[in-house]
C-alpha cells in the first residue's frame, strides 16, 4: 500500500479537473486576445471560469487577477504600497520574505499559533497601510480569526478618519492552505485583498489569483501586454484558469461533507498514536485547526530519519514546513509557539486529502507505531 500524507504540499489534480482543462491544450488553443471567432470562444470561456471563481468568494470577476501561483499573488498584494506594513511570525516564507523588504512589524502568536487581534491593533502604526495574516497555518494548521482581525482593521479606519489621517489601510490573507476546508466569502471574512492556490484544491500548480478589492489600488509588478485589466502581463494561462474553477467549483461544493470525513480520520491517527507514545506533542489549536492537519511531536527522536524510514515503507509525510525542510533549517512556526529544540526536531506533519481513508490510517498508524520505537531503540530509550 502507498499512503500519501502530505496533502499540505501538494494535491494531485482531480481527474475532473483535468478533464475540463484537455481541450485548450490541443483544440482550443487559441490566444484569448485574438479577434477571430474561435479565440474570441476560448476569451468567453475563460471570463466564465473567473466568474465562476469570483462566485465563489462572493466578488466581482473585475476583482480578480489570476497569476502564477500564491507567491506572485502575495507579490502583487504587497506591492499596492510603500509604507510600514504588520505580519505574523508565523507566515509562510513566501509573506515574511516580501514583507522582510519594507519596513514592517512582526505580531508574535500564542502557543497555540493564534494570533491576538488585540496584538495586531497594538502593531499598527499612523503609517501602516497592510497587515497580512494567514487564513490557516500550512504547517500547524490553526486558523486564525481573520474576521476579529478585520474588525480591528474597521476601528482603526474610523480613528484614523476622525483625526485627518487619509493613509488608507488594508487587510490581506494568504487563504491558500483553506480552499476546501473554509468558507472563503471575502465579505463574511472581511478582507480587502485574498491570496488563493490552485494546486492546494488539486487543480493545476503554478495557477492562482488576488481578489483585491475596488478600493485597492494594485500596481502590476508584471508589464508588458497589459491582460488582467494590466495588472498582469502575459498571455493568459486559460487551461489553468478553466482547471481552477473546475477544482474550486468541487472543492466548495464537498466541502461540509469533507472536513466532516477528514476530522475524524485526523483524530483516529491523533488518538491511536498520542496512545501508543504519551509523551507525543501536538501542535496547533485543538479546536480552530484545519481538518485534514496534525502536527505530532516526538521529543528526542530525529523527524528526517522517521520520515525516511516511513518512505520505505511507502508512507510519505513531511517534517516541519516543505520549504524550511528543503533549506535544512529548524522551522520558524516551531520556534515562534515555543517548542523547545528537541520537540520541534522530532516532529512530523501529516496531512490528509481527498483520497485517505480508513486503511491508510491504520496502515499509516501501524508505519509510524513501528518507525518510532525504531527510532527510540536505537538511540536507547527502549
């Protein structure tokens, strides 16, 4: 058996998805900016798979811009200003590195990961223009109260109104970890810029988009032919496009059913092993988490060695954050709840999709069970 278990990194694309997305890789190739009839098809097509989209997240499709991926997406929301701008210390690499090259802010989280929307108003400077905080964590899962956040954000405008302070200011979150998991409707969440990843829903990598509201006034970081209302230059990426509303359309419709079905196979996995191993270390908030994430500790063991020693026995999960794994260092979420050295190195993510079910939980649990004590044998603790 081959559990994959490492949803967070990457979703494989969804058979429908790439159903919808074959005819504009051969018949329906056309550059969507051309005049004749058939090209003129494939632009209708595509405005309705950024309605769709739009539907979604309840805007307008004049609201978005679809870009390559989170990333460039972040980018962009970023550079609609100057000023001084309020993150947390828990944001993916992708925010604090933008974030690192204006003057700005770091709000520090709680053990658990939540950021105190008490903490962000303290933060907020006369010049502050953006604070940008993450929908979901991607490596501890915990969902932060973006709605309390914006609340905050409203406050501060009405001050600022009162005394002549005409510096605007913005609320942005990174959501690509909750597409499938949470409600993503930009009014009920209350911000004015979202940062959306296609290959989180399993639709197609390198696809994803900024709703940015009307009163945002984007600067393209991207010129040239001037497409998405010249925000974006480039010839649209239309196959991509129509794969992500196929896959945003799925996911949003599943979407109660599904985090149903993935809490209580998380919980089975939590419960089994925290069981076995007592002294195992959750991560995350117990209650405001994505469904589908458990972040699993265990004090003194090597992570990298139990995920090797789980690969060869075809169970694939990551340690720490995918990116900080990659540059071989300790994982800023880690140090920023708290974990001390020896927790944070022994600690795994496993995060479960669409394709997990209850025999690659018990044969996942059983892998672990196994490569644990493994583990604690050989360095003596058995």
């Amino acid at each position: 058996m081959n559990v994959f278990m490492d949803y967070a990194a990457a979703t494989p694309l969804d058979s429908d998805v790439l159903a919808a997305m074959q005819p504009y890789f051969a018949e329906k190739f056309y550059n969507p900016s051309s005049p004749y009839a058939p090209a003129v098809a494939v632009r209708r097509e595509y405005d309705a798979a950024k309605s769709v989209i739009a539907s979604i997240i309840g805007a307008r499709s004049g609201e978005i811009t679809m870009t390559a991926g989170a990333t460039e997406s972040i980018n962009l929301a970023f550079g609609a200003g100057d000023g001084h701008v309020v993150v947390s210390n828990i944001e993916h690499q992708s925010v604090l590195s933008v974030a690192k090259r204006r003057e700005h802010t770091l709000v520090s989280v709680d053990y658990n990961g939540r950021v105190d929307p008490v903490a962000i108003k303290r933060a907020i400077r006369e010049d502050t223009w953006l604070v940008s905080v993450g929908l979901a964590n991607s490596e501890i899962g915990t969902i932060q109260p973006i709605s309390k956040i914006a609340e905050v954000i409203r406050q501060v405008r009405a001050e600022r109104f009162a005394v002549g302070n005409a510096t605007p200011l913005y609320l942005h979150s990174d959501a690509s970890q909750g597409a499938g998991q949470l409600d993503l409707h930009v009014a009920r969440l209350g911000v004015d810029m979202l940062t959306i990843n296609a290959a989180k829903m399993y639709g197609p990598k390198q696809v994803g988009l900024l709703y940015a509201a009307r009163s945002v006034k984007l600067q393209p970081q991207i010129v040239g032919g001037g497409q998405e209302q010249g925000l974006r230059s480039g010839t649209e990426n239309v196959a991509g496009v129509i794969g992500m509303a196929a896959a945003f359309r799925k996911a949003d419709a599943k979407r109660h059913g599904e985090v149903l079905r993935l809490r209580e196979l998380r919980d089975a996995i939590q419960t089994k092993l925290c069981d076995v191993f007592p002294e195992a270390v959750i991560s995350g908030h117990h209650k405001n988490r994505l469904a589908g994430h458990l972040h699993i500790s265990f004090p003194g063991l090597d992570a990298e060695r139990l995920v090797f020693g789980l690969e060869s026995r075809n169970v694939y999960v990551a340690t720490g954050s995918a990116c900080a794994a990659n540059k071989g260092t300790r994982s800023h979420v880690l140090t920023a709840i708290g974990l001390d050295d020896a927790t944070a190195d022994g600690s795994l993510r496993i995060t479960l999709g669409k394709d997990t079910n209850p025999d690659a939980v018990e044969y996942a649990v059983d892998a672990i069970t196994q490569e644990v004590h493994r583990e604690m044998k050989r360095i003596g603790r058995v």
